[in-house]
C-alpha cells in the first residue's frame, strides 16, 4: 500500500505544478486526458507484451497492495505509468514554456529609428 500512496501523492504535485502554471491538463484538458490514456495504454499493452514473454515478473512485496489487473501485473504499475506518462509531458510543457519564456526575454524590444530616419 506504501507504493501506491507514494506514486498518488506524486500524481498529486504533478497535477499541483500543472495546475499552477497550466502546463498540460490545466491548459487543454481534454486533448491531456487522451494523450494519457493513450500512453498509458501504450505502456499497459508493452507491460502485457512483456509479461506473456517472460521479460517482467512480479515479486510480492509489503509495500504493495497485492491487488492484480492480471497475471503479473500489479495495480500499481498501472499508476506508475500514468504517473510516468504525466511527468514527462509536465517536464515537456515545462521546457517549452520555459524556451518561449527566455526567447521572448532575449528578443529586442521595439527599435528606434536612427535620427536620420525621423521626420
């Protein structure tokens, strides 16, 4: 239970720091929402993939809750990469703004004209 109260209180200041400066799902929820599904998705389907191969085992542990989506597959993995999904797409929108930011600070500001080019 330890590791999915960690990995929701994690969720939780992503979705703070998206909120405070309206990164990813505070500034467009619904396209947000589908691109995290859709990674989720994505990596849910590589985890399964990976599972029937053999490849990713799970090991019991206290700090889990024991419930599984499937055979190998913890709930918490699932929160992880939705988790996984939202960082990097806060960490992205972050970076971005971040660029617009500082090019937009190192842009010249309205130029005067030169003396001989006023009338």
């Amino acid at each position: 239970m330890t590791y999915l109260l960690i990995l929701l209180a994690l969720i939780a200041c992503m979705g703070a720091l998206d909120a405070r400066y309206r990164l990813f799902v505070f500034a467009r929820p619904l396209p947000a929402a589908l691109a995290l599904a859709g990674g989720t998705a994505v990596f849910l389907l590589w985890d399964v993939i990976a599972i029937d191969l053999g490849i990713f085992l799970h090991r019991e542990s206290g700090l889990m809750t024991g419930v599984m989506l499937a055979d190998q597959l913890p709930l918490e993995e699932a929160f992880f990469l939705f988790f996984l999904c939202y960082n990097t797409m806060v960490l992205f929108t972050g970076a971005m703004a971040l660029g617009t930011r500082r090019s937009a600070a190192t842009r010249p500001s309205a130029t005067v004209p030169a003396p001989e080019e006023r009338s």
